[in-house]
C-alpha cells in the first residue's frame, strides 16, 4: 500500500521518495538527480541498496548494498568503470554486534588484496570511553599491519582520540564541538623510529551557520 510520495526541487535536484508497508515490512525508495549524476536508493527493514551512475559519455557506475539486523551484517562495496570495462573497486564486510558493546568485523578491500579484521569494544558509557583494535594484511606486499586506539569523552563538548601502530606511528586527536554546527579538531602524529624528524599536526575549523 502507497502510504506516502513526496517531491522536492530545489536547485535542479529531485528527491523523489515513495513508501511501501506490507506484512510490517517499510520500502523507502529515493531517487536523486542532478546534472551530473543519478543516485537511487532503496531502504527497507533489514536491508538497503545505493545505485549511482554519472550522468556522462563513459559514466562510472556504484553500487552498494548492506543486509542484516542489528547483531549480523553483511554489506559490499563495488566500482564498475564503463570506459575500461572493468570494476574499480570492490569491497565486502561483515559484522558482529555484541550486547556487552563489543563489535567485531572482517574486511576485504582493495579488489581482494586486503584482509583487516578490527575490533571495537565500548568499556564505559558514561564518559564515552572505548578501545579498538584492527590487524590488516596485505596480499600483494605480505606485509601486517596492527593498530591499537583509545577515544574518551572528557565532558559533552570534547572528545581525545588516540592510536599507535605496529610501524611505532603515534596519532592524536582532540575535538571539541561546543554546538551542533560548529566544530574544532587538532591532530598530531609522529614517528616513534624517527623523533629527530619531528612530527605533523592539523587544525581544523568547521563552522555552519
């Protein structure tokens, strides 16, 4: 049953939405156009697909896709170059929820050349604390990579990150958004095999009004 269709123009692009319910199942269907490309996607209970096409004489195609619940969820990741004839990217995952909040998830990317597997686990809720972990392997290279990250919120405003490698390369992050739209980051990260090189850091500054 067609419960509800709703267009919007604006600036030479359609949102066109239409959704179906049936057997306590919901279909969300939206159609984006723009000159330069048209993207449709289809949204429903325990999956969702994106169709984008470049609206061009040797258009790349996109297509990804995600099913699942709220504890297992299988989604994929596709590029498909109509001038070369052949797929520019091709990514697959799956994922694990746990109710404790430990998420685990496995990883192909890079058209099969890279394997990661990562593992998320929240410890406080409170404060927003939690731990990470990620190992990746690269098929072509043979070479592993593993990386080991905290976050923590200090308060309702500001949030520090930070991460290390098993190349010894340290990362940090500080973000404080002091409103929905308005946000401030810092970053660093040095080299710990190579202190005497010093180290890079980043600013930024977004704001919406």
């Amino acid at each position: 049953m067609l419960s509800r269709s709703i267009i919007y123009l604006s600036n030479s692009d359609i949102e066109k939405r239409k959704r179906f319910k049936a057997n306590h199942c919901s279909l969300l269907l939206k159609v984006f156009y723009c000159p330069s490309q048209l993207e449709v996607q289809y949204l429903y209970d325990y999956a969702a697909t994106s169709t984008e096409i470049g609206l061009n004489a040797n258009p790349i195609v996109n297509f990804s896709g995600v099913v699942g619940t709220d504890v297992l969820s299988l989604g994929t990741n596709v590029s498909f170059d109509t001038n070369l004839g052949t797929f520019s990217k091709c990514n697959a995952g799956l994922s694990f929820t746990y109710n404790n909040g430990l998420v685990t998830s496995f990883n192909l990317n890079n058209k099969g050349d890279t394997l990661s597997t990562s593992y998320y686990c929240a410890l406080s809720r409170v404060n927003d604390t939690a731990v990470g972990m990620e190992m990746t392997h690269s098929c072509s290279t043979n070479e592993d990579t593993f990386t080991i990250g905290i976050k923590h919120q200090l308060n309702e405003l500001s949030t520090v990150k930070a991460s290390l490698n098993s190349f010894g390369k340290v990362t940090t992050l500080f973000q404080l958004e002091w409103s929905p739209n308005s946000l401030f980051a810092l970053s660093g990260e040095i080299d710990t095999k190579a202190v005497n090189k010093g180290g890079k850091y980043g600013l930024a500054v977004d704001l919406k009004l």
